[in-house]
C-alpha cells in the first residue's frame, strides 16, 4: 500500500483547537502560544484558520447573526467590547534607516 507523501502535521486536531481557544480567549500573541507548543507563529496561525475554515464549513456550527442581536435588544441591558490594545513595534532611533521609499530627487 502507497503512504501518503508529506511531513506529519505539527498539531493535532485537538492541539489546533486549544491553540484557537487560548488565541481567542486569553487574548495571547501567536508568538507565546507558539512557544508553549514548540512551534512557529506561522503554524499557530495556519492551525487557526484552519479550525475557523472548518468550523465556517459545517452546517451544524452557526453563529447568531446581527439580525439576532438587534431582536434581543430589548432583553440586553449592557453589552461589553473588550477595546484591549496591543502595541506596535516601531524603530524610534535611526528611523531613516528602515525608509525604503523614494528619496528626493532634488538632494
């Protein structure tokens, strides 16, 4: 019988789902989540889409939808956004070092 070709995955389907939960819930970086894995950001982030796809394909699995939401405002008294923010890695020092646009041309 011929194996199938290709490298084992780096998760198992369990694992992808953990990952997906932490990401979701705990509000952790894929960086970390991938450390606690022994895996790349890329891996965390494929296994993340992948759960999201898969769970966006099965028929079984639906959201509510903005139509239900607004047909319950009347039973919701208060409705919380988490507006965490993260910060953004920028070069303070040397900036022009990382410029990669056109320079005058009148210099």
């Amino acid at each position: 019988m011929h194996k199938l070709g290709g490298s084992p995955p780096k998760l198992t389907v369990d694992d992808k789902l953990k990952v997906t939960l932490k990401y979701l819930r705990e509000y952790r970086t894929m960086e970390s989540i991938g450390a606690d894995y022994g895996v790349s950001k890329s891996t965390i982030c494929e296994s993340i889409q992948w759960v999201e796809n898969t769970l966006a394909k099965d028929k079984t699995f639906k959201l509510p939808g903005k139509k239900v939401l607004k047909e319950a405002s009347d039973a919701i008294e208060y409705i919380i956004v988490d507006v965490t923010e993260s910060p953004i890695q920028r070069p303070k020092n040397g900036q022009k070092e990382y410029y990669s646009g056109k320079k005058n041309a009148m210099q």
